[in-house]
C-alpha cells in the first residue's frame, strides 16, 4: 500500500550545543594540574646551633639576597643574570686561581636571605644556583662519558659526576633588615 | 559516448557540519581525561613564580600540596593582607602542619613513606620570613623533601 512513512528522525542539531555546555563547564570548574617545580631536600633539624665549620673561605660563595632584591656575591653587587656564570666559575676555577675554589668537590655555596626579600627573587636565585649545577654536570657527562645529558648516564656514572661535583647549598637563617610586609 | 551526464546542482555546495558534535565531544573528552577536578577552594593568591630547573612529581599519591599567599581580597577583612597558609580547604597556623603531614601521611603505605613530597605553591609576592617558618615547621616535622612549585620559564623568556 505503497511505502511506510519515512519515521521522523530526532533533530539532533542541539547536540553541538549541549556538548558545548559541558566543555565550558569543565574548563570552568577545572585546572590543569601544575605539577612541576624545582626539588629541594632541606637539612635535618637539630636543637643544637650548627658547629662553627673552620671553612676555608676560599672555598665558600656567599650569596646574599637583601630586602630589596639585590644580589650580593661575596662582597660585590651582582645582577642575577651573571649569577649562574659566576657560579660555574668558582665551583671549576679553570685558571686555578687562588681566590676561587680549590676543587670542585669543597666548593660550597653559602645562601643567605632577609625576611623581606620576595620568594619570586629567592626562587630565581636557587634556580640559577640549580641551574650551574646541573650544566657543570651535563659538560661533566659528556666529556666523560660521551652523553648529551647527566640523566642519559648509568646511575654509577651520575654517581661518579656528582661525587666529584657535589651539590652543596648551605641556606642560613634569614636576616631581619628588611621591611617585611 | 558520455553516458553519465554531469550533475548540475544549482546551489554552491555547502559545507556539512554533521560532524561538528564529534569534534566537541572528542575535545570534551580530551579534557575530561587530562584535567583534574579542582578539590580545595583556593583562599590565597598563589600565582607560581617561573623557573628552568624543573622536575615532574611522578606520584600523584605521595604528594601533599601547602599554598602560601596573602588571602584574596574577599577574605582579607577576616585573614588579614600578610601572607598566610593554607592546607586542604581551610586557612591553616603553623602549629596545623605537623597534623596535616601525619594525617596525608597514614594513608600512603610504609615502605613508600619515605618518598613523600610536599608541594609548595607559593605566591612569587610573598615575603621569604614566613616561607622560612613554614620551612622550618616542616624540618622539624620531619619532612625534608619539598617541591617549590613553578611554571617552566623558556630560556628566551629572560628573567
């Protein structure tokens, strides 16, 4: 009795707008979690003041961070940019000067803040403390081992390299000279 | 001998937009999948400085989150405008870390406790005399390892 009529179909031209809705609605309510940052292992706590090392001052950089910001790398102002270089310098003494480290694996690194120096300034300058680090011990792997990076060693390689090039950052107590807000 | 004539529509061919629903659903999904449902009402600033030497936080399990910002501008009649901290949901004093840590602590199984990080999202405008109190509450609870939370800063971006 000739053909059945065709049965209305669903109009589905709202589907584009409801699936709109939801994905506003999860970028709305959501965030992309940030889970990266720069790793710090601090040092235990003890009661006792820490013994007063007999340090041989050639070996320690002392980097001071005041309340506004500024840079003080043993004894002279310093812009933060030309810390990271400086850093590489000392650790390495290449021109084996009497000033600067007498080996790699007694450089210490002394850091010391105020209590209104911002976190934005201290955060950078652990940063390029880090950083130095990290490129004397990429030089150090591919020098030694022919490795573009310390992380593509084997780990008694890593262990080699940081043996002879210890991270040592010694943080102390803030001082209070600074307005802090 | 052509013996299929050319169709000859008399209207411009039109683009078809059936697909444009799979398009969004497969965003939606996307996002579904990566992002992760905000679980604390965030009541300090806390906008991450950047920094180059970054390392990923493997175990999302092992890892408790501290915020420390000055309260936003809707809670500073109540918390003040100098910076604060804040665990889970709530406006925290430094005395609460101790029982924050232990409480994330008992949920994570003994062998793997000692790879416990917490993370510190700390606002870039903060001032370092109460990081170095949160710091040293937290050396004196015990936990050593701390994750400075950043946002990944390229080399050409400068400082």
């Amino acid at each position: 009795m000739g053909k059945s009529r065709p049965s209305p179909e669903i109009n589905a031209s709202s589907m584009a707008d409801i699936a709109f809705l939801l994905l506003i609605f999860f970028l709305v309510t959501t965030n992309i979690v940030e889970d990266k940052g720069v790793l710090v292992r601090l040092p235990q706590w003890s009661e006792e003041p820490p013994e007063d090392l007999t340090l041989n001052t050639r070996n320690v950089f002392t980097v001071l961070v005041n309340g506004q910001d500024q840079l003080l790398v043993r004894g002279e102002p310093v812009k933060v940019q030309e810390l990271k270089q400086k850093t590489k310098e000392f650790i390495m003494n290449p021109a084996q000067r009497p000033d600067l480290a007498e080996s790699s694996k007694e450089a210490i690194i002394s850091l010391k803040n105020d209590r209104a120096t911002h976190f934005k300034q201290y955060l950078t300058v652990y940063n390029e403390l880090k950083a130095a680090y990290s490129e004397l011990w990429n030089e150090q792997a591919s020098k030694r081992f022919r490795k573009e990076t310390i992380d593509e060693c084997t780990k008694e390689q890593q262990a080699e390299i940081k043996r002879d090039i210890p991270f040592v950052i010694s943080e102390a107590e803030p001082t209070a000279f600074g307005d802090e807000k | 001998m052509a013996k299929f004539a050319k169709k000859r529509s008399n209207t411009s061919p039109t683009i078809s937009t059936a697909s444009l629903p799979d398009i969004i659903f497969i965003l939606l999904f996307f996002f579904m999948v990566v992002v992760k449902l905000r679980e604390t009402n965030i009541k300090v600033k806390s906008i991450t400085p950047t920094a180059t030497e970054l390392t990923k936080l493997e175990k999302k399990s092992l890892v408790n989150t501290m915020y420390i910002g000055r309260p936003l501008t809707q809670y500073q009649n109540v918390y003040g405008t100098k910076p604060r901290l804040q665990l889970n949901d709530k406006i925290a004093d430094l005395a609460e870390i101790p029982i924050f840590l232990e409480r994330h602590k008992v949920k994570v199984p003994e062998v793997q406790r000692q790879g416990i990080t917490t993370s510190l999202k700390i606002d870039g405008d903060v001032t370092m005399g109460f990081v170095t109190d949160v710091k040293t509450s937290l050396r004196k609870a015990g936990q050593l390892k701390l994750n400075y939370s950043a946002k990944k800063r390229t080399e050409r971006s400068g400082f």
